[in-house]
C-alpha cells in the first residue's frame, strides 16, 4: 500500500450550475445538427474560396461515479463546438482561414459566425507579403491565445510539474511573473464553459483558482494522487478528458484546468493595432509547443491569418513565420489585454477563455 494515500472522496451533490445544460442540445435531431453544419458552409462560401472543410460536435452526457466510500455522483452535461477551414488558391499562393465556436447551450451558438469568421480570415490573408526577420510587437487574437494557454502555459501550473522542479516557474510562487494587469483564472462554474462543472472527474467539488493574480503567481491545480503524495488537499482538478467534448471514462485522471481563463482588459484591438509601431497580427498558429519546458522556451508557426501592421495601420497579409520565444519573457512584455473574449477548444486539448493580447519584443523568422 502507498502510505500516503488518503482515500477516495465521499459523497457530493453536484450543483446545476448556469450555462452547462441544454435540453435542446440534448435533444437534437439529425437533420437538425446537419442544417447548423450547412450555416456554416453557407456562411464561409465566396467565389475567392476554393475549398470549406470542417466539423461540428455536439455532445449530451450523463456522468456517473461510484465508488466503496459512499459516493454516487450523477452529472449531466451538453457541448457544442464548431470550426471551419476555407481555403483559397485565388493570389499568389494557398491560404486560409480559421472559424470557430463553442459553448454549452444552443442559444448561444452561432453557425453563421463560425463560417463568416472562417471566410473573412481567408480572403483577407489573400496576396500575403514577405515577412521579414526581426523583432515585432504581436498582436495574438483570441484563437491563438488560446492556443498558447493550452499547449504552452496551462502545464506550467500543474501541481506536480512544480513540485517537481519543471515548470519555469517552480521557484517563483508569490512573485510576480507577469505584468500587474494580467490574471490568469482557472473558472470551473463559469456559465458556457466547456470546462464547467461542479465536481471534478474524482468526484471533488471544483474551485475557483486564481493561477496568476495581477502579475503573481498565486496557486497551482492538482488530483487526488498528486495532491496526496505531498501531502495536501486535491484542489478538485481531477480529470479525464474526453478526445472532442466532455468526459470520458479513462480510468486513470489527469491534473488539469477546467477553464483556463485570462481576465479581459480595457483595449479594443482597434486600438491596440492603432497604437503599433512595427508589428503582426496573429489570428492562428499552428506546430505550438515547449521546446524547453523547464526554461519556458516555445516554439510555433503562423500561416494564415496574418497582418502587418506599420505606424498604426494594417498594411496587408503576410507570409509564414516562425516564432521561437520565452514564456516567462513573454508574459512580462504584455503591453496590452483585449476587451475581446472568446471560448477556445483546440482539437484534444484544454479549454480557455482568451481575449487578445499584444507582446513586445518578439522576434520572428520568415519561412
């Protein structure tokens, strides 16, 4: 026996929290399902777009756990995310553009938005410029926040990475490592949430957690296992993911956020661009990853999606770049939070709720 094990949990009452289930979503037909995904391509459809593809989930769970110490805990829970792809061979080279949603109910759903949004990207990274090798300020839009916050900053604050020395931030609790106006929230109970819930995977009742809180960095996120091993409480972190939307029935949980969320600021991205010298806006990236976890290194590729932005205007698309940089570097050299906010869930990865965000100093190489 491991001595340090403190047994599973006992019983809790799920609470129905706002926001996590929809009756029309569990219901919902064939046909239904099938004219939303046909909003989508109708939306995305222009005679400069070559090519649509993309997929729509829709899940509706019933969520049960059991086990010897009395608990028995039923929790139901419906899904809904969409992405769409179009593509274009109309300029000088293939490009595209990326469209998506997500959220829990129906009604806050919109088919039209995820096609137009997929469109617009597209025919605006028509004819895209050289981008040349240098150091820019980047304006990251909500996607490829969020795709930062899943692939790059959320381990980082796994309990167990910090405990065991690799994390880029194992040494720096309760000291600021990032600037004052960024906090960073795992919100388990937030209405729309693909993360909401009021009980984890282990049967925990879920927390909010302030990760970093204006620039500190404040808590980190744990199971069962992990939590017991060292000799604390779980922080209601027990997951098991499911590959699209949901929960799944894997036996062993992972430690992971909920709702990664980064708090919104005061700055319209009209303004942020306004107030760009010599920079990129970045709608999506692609290839994200640490490439040394323990220092915070990261690497990721921009293809589509991509503005240049000189003396405050934008001045047409740009060409792919790579961009190889420091996280804890990075989140010192925001010198602007958007007041834009969007749900974000990569492929079998973790939710986030990002607005957009502009970084300084960032150097790029042109592909």
């Amino acid at each position: 026996a491991r001595d340090f094990w403190g047994g599973l949990p006992y019983d809790v009452t799920p609470k129905q929290l706002d926001g996590a289930f929809d009756e029309k979503l569990a219901k919902i037909s064939g046909a239904e399902a099938m004219d939303i995904a046909q909003n989508m391509i109708n939306s995305a459809s222009n005679d400069k777009v070559n090519t649509i593809t993309g997929s729509l989930n829709i899940v509706s769970e019933n969520f049960e756990i059991r086990n010897s110490n009395g608990l028995n805990l039923n929790d139901k829970g419906t899904y809904i995310s969409a992405i769409i792809n179009a593509e274009s061979e109309y300029g000088n080279l293939p490009v595209s553009g990326i469209g998506h949603a997500s959220g829990r109910t129906l009604a806050n759903f919109s088919a039209e938005q995820v096609g137009t949004d997929a469109k617009v990207m597209c025919i605006k990274s028509i004819n895209p410029q050289k981008i040349n090798s240098d150091t820019y300020s980047i304006i990251f839009e909500p996607y490829s926040v969020g795709e930062l916050l899943a692939f790059v900053v959320a381990s980082n604050f796994n309990f167990k990475t910090v405990s065991e020395k690799r994390s880029c931030f194992s040494n720096n609790i309760e000291k600021e490592i990032a600037v004052k106006e960024l906090s960073l929230i795992d919100e388990p109970h937030i209405p729309e949430g693909i993360g909401t819930k009021s009980v984890d995977d282990e049967g925990v009742e879920t927390q909010r957690r302030a990760l970093i809180e204006k620039g500190i960095f404040k808590n980190t996120f744990s199971n069962l296992f992990d939590s017991y091993k060292e000799g604390v409480k779980s922080t209601g972190n027990g997951a098991r993911l499911d590959s699209s939307l949901g929960r799944s029935s894997e036996p062993i949980p992972i430690s992971a956020p909920h709702n990664l969320k980064m708090t919104p600021g005061d700055t319209s991205q009209e303004d942020m661009i306004k107030d760009t010298k010599h920079g990129l806006l970045v709608g999506r990236l692609w290839y994200t990853y640490a490439v040394n976890p323990i220092q915070g290194d990261f690497s990721c590729t921009a293809r589509s999606g991509i503005r240049i932005i000189e003396n405050g205007e934008i001045k047409g698309p740009g060409k792919s770049i790579r961009i190889v940089h420091n996280l804890p570097t990075m989140l010192k050299n925001i010198s602007s939070i958007g007041n834009d906010q969007k749900n974000i869930i990569q492929w079998a990865s973790l939710p986030s709720i990002a607005p957009s965000i502009k970084a300084e100093n960032i150097t790029v190489t042109s592909i």
